[in-house]
C-alpha cells in the first residue's frame, strides 16, 4: 500500500469538505441576512407610509407610525451603480451588521453638520458592501431617514488601518463615509469611501 497516495486523498477530501463547509456558511449567512433584511423592510415602509388624516380643525396630521426604534432602523440606503438598496441598522456591534449595515455611534446623522458614517460586510451575511471599490468620484449615493431624503456624491476613497478613526472624524461638513473590511475576507485594513451631501 502507498502510504503518500492514501495521505493524498485523505488530503484531498479535508480540502474538498472544507471547501463545501466554507460555501454551505457563506451561503446560510446570506439567507439570514435576507429574511432579516425582508422584514425590516417591511417596517420601514409601514412607517414610511403611514396614512395621513385630517383632525377637527381641518389640519392635516400624521396617524402614529409604526415604531420602528425598537427594530434599530437607521435608515434606507440605496447606491445606484451598485444596485444596493438596503436598510441600514443603528450601531456596529457583531449581532446588528449580520442583520445589515450599520450606523456608527458617535458619528453625526443626515440632519446634522457632522460626517455620518456606516459600516458594513464586505463578505458573508450578505456583503452589502462587496463592491464598494467600485464607486467612483462623482457616483450618487442616495440615504433616507424618518427625518428626510438625502443625496451625496462619492469624492473619493482610500484604504486605511483599523485603528485610524480621523475617517469617521466630525470635522468633516455634511460627509458620508462607508466603511468595510480590506482586502475582503480580511479586517487588516479597512476601505473608506467618501460622498459630500449635495
């Protein structure tokens, strides 16, 4: 019996199980995502669509919206070139970017002067960011919150290490920063794509 042709299909078959393992977790991080995301959704657009009423006095009002806070919905973000429209969560903890991208805390909101940013997976759970490299400077990036519509044109990008926080610095007047994971497959370094509101 040749000992290094059985080690070589022993060999063979570990690669082969892995390979099918790393695909069957892939593909089932990718499955919860869309159930989440599917039902997130939903929330958002029965808070988006709340039907309007006329009170005694003749003015128009808002019937109470669904709450949505308690679902840690963010927003609505949509980036054309990439055909990604996806509902972005609050907060970056490891639970809530499985469920979707995430609203970093501490960084400024739409509404606000500061320079809102969102991080999310490059790979697994979906990977709604696994073409950001693709954006080029002057590609639309369109994000909705409860508070309104907002446009922001992408002015650039860079690939920076985990601990440089001046990325998602507040110096920045009405700035969008994406953040993910760079190379992908990897969190050495992560990949930042600036957008100025316009």
């Amino acid at each position: 019996m040749n000992l290094n042709v059985s080690w070589r299909k022993v060999g063979a078959r570990v690669l082969i199980l892995a390979g099918l393992g790393m695909i069957a977790y892939y593909y089932g991080t990718g499955v919860y995502t869309f159930s989440v995301q599917r039902d997130l959704r939903s929330q958002w657009q029965e808070s988006i669509n709340s039907p309007k009423s006329v009170n005694q006095g003749g003015d128009e009002t808002t019937t109470p919206a669904p709450d949505i806070s308690g679902s840690g919905i963010f927003g609505r973000l949509r980036i054309p070139k990439l055909d990604l429209d996806v509902i972005v969560l609050e907060g970056t903890d490891i639970i809530t970017l499985r469920r979707g991208p995430g609203h970093i805390k501490k960084t400024a909101w739409p509404s606000e002067e500061g320079n809102t940013a969102v991080s999310g997976h490059r790979t697994t759970y979906g990977a709604p960011f696994a073409e950001l490299d693709r954006l080029e400077k002057g590609d639309l990036i369109l994000l909705t919150t409860l508070e309104g519509d907002y446009e922001y044109q992408v002015t650039g990008s860079g690939v920076v290490r985990p601990t440089n926080l001046s990325v998602i610095g507040q110096n920045y007047k009405g700035r969008l920063t994406l953040t993910t994971c760079d190379p992908p497959g990897s969190a050495v370094k992560r990949l930042a794509v600036w957008s100025q509101k316009k």
